[in-house]
C-alpha cells in the first residue's frame, strides 16, 4: 500500500507529532510523517522530529504581523511542495482562517483534550474537574471552520480521580492520545482511498 503523505502541525512539546511519526513507521501502516511544521522556531517538538529524520520546517507567525491568511500562505506553499495528502494538527495553537480550512477541507484532522463537543478551546482540563466529571479524554475530528466543531473521527476516555489536578488529568489524557492518534488517523487514510 503507498502509504498517505502526512505533516503535523505543531507549536510545543509535540508527543503527539512523536507519536504520530512512530506509529507511520510500522510495516502495516497507512501513513507517513514525512514533514513537520511548527508556527514557532523555538518549539522543542521540532527537534524531536529531527532527531528521528523527519524533515522540519519553522514558520514563525509573528513575521506576518497580524495577516493570517499570509501566514497560513506560506504553510501551504511548503505543504505542497512536499506533496503532502493529510494534514494532522498535534498542539497547534493558531486559529485557522476560512481559507486554509477549505483549502484542506476533508483532509485535515486535530486531536482535541476532551471528550468534544465538551470543552472546546482551552483549559479542558481544569474546567472537567470543576465541572465535577467523572471522565475525560480526548477527540480525534476533522477540521471546519468552527473551532473544536468538526465531525468527530474517534474518542479515549480516561477517569478522572478523586485528587487530580488540571496537569495530572493532563498527563493522563496524553497517554491516551498517544493510542488514539495514531490509531484514528491510521483508520482516517485507510478510508480515504478505500
Ligand atoms: C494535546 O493535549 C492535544 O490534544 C492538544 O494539545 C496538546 C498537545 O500536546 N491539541 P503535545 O504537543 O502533542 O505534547
């Protein structure tokens, strides 16, 4: 099978990015990460992926001042030089514009920390245990123009306990993410050419 070209969208600590680039690497596998894209040049899961030989590309948004879409321009120039057929957002913490989501449309997923539509944007952590939930987790969903809205692709649940705090839960939902991103975005290109 060819397998579907993929970059991550990162602009921090990138477990997902590194999870994401292990899981492309097994045999049976329905991807490949072959770029990596950050919106800062200072983010350390860039150098994770260089250290595992993905190709890395730093984009810093501030050098576009306040013009997104110009930003989100000079991404996608280097998206399609690379021939990249999927676009997976891991931490990417930059509001899409109209152009960039429709310019994907159907072909860009993100992995969100809650069990969507629970807790769009942030603090999803904090805001479960306030709310007195029993449960979290995490949302793999393809990407629309509403923030965190797109059709939902697959969840993990994890239990929240009696004495968690927002960066224990936190941890906790990122060991699930580390199965379910792969494994959704594995299930995701399978289907796209089916
Ligand atoms: C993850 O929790 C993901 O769900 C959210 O941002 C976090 C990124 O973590 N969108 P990492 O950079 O993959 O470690």
């Amino acid at each position: 099978m060819t397998r579907t070209r993929v970059a991550v969208l990162i602009s921090g600590a990138g477990s997902n990015m590194a999870a994401l680039i292990d899981a492309g690497r097994r045999d049976d596998a329905a991807f490949e990460v072959v770029l990596v894209v950050s919106n800062r040049s200072d983010a350390s899961g860039l150098d994770i992926a260089a250290g595992k030989g993905v190709e890395t590309v730093a984009l810093n948004h501030a050098d576009h001042g306040r013009d997104r879409e110009a930003h989100e321009r000079a991404i996608d120039a280097v998206l399609a030089g690379r021939d990249i057929q999927v676009v997976a957002l891991a931490g990417y913490m930059r509001l899409l514009t109209p152009w960039l989501v429709g310019r994907w449309a159907g072909r860009m997923v993100n992995i969100h920390p809650s069990l969507l539509p629970l807790y769009p944007g942030l603090d999803t952590h904090a805001r479960a245990i306030a709310a007195g939930d029993k449960e979290a987790g995490a949302t793999v969903h393809l990407v629309t123009e509403g923030v965190d809205e797109g059709p939902v692709l697959a969840q993990a649940r994890v239990p929240i306990l009696p004495d968690d705090n927002a960066s224990a839960l936190q941890e906790r939902v990122k060991v699930a993410e580390h199965q379910l991103y792969p494994t959704a975005l594995d299930a995701f290109c399978r289907k796209l050419w089916a």
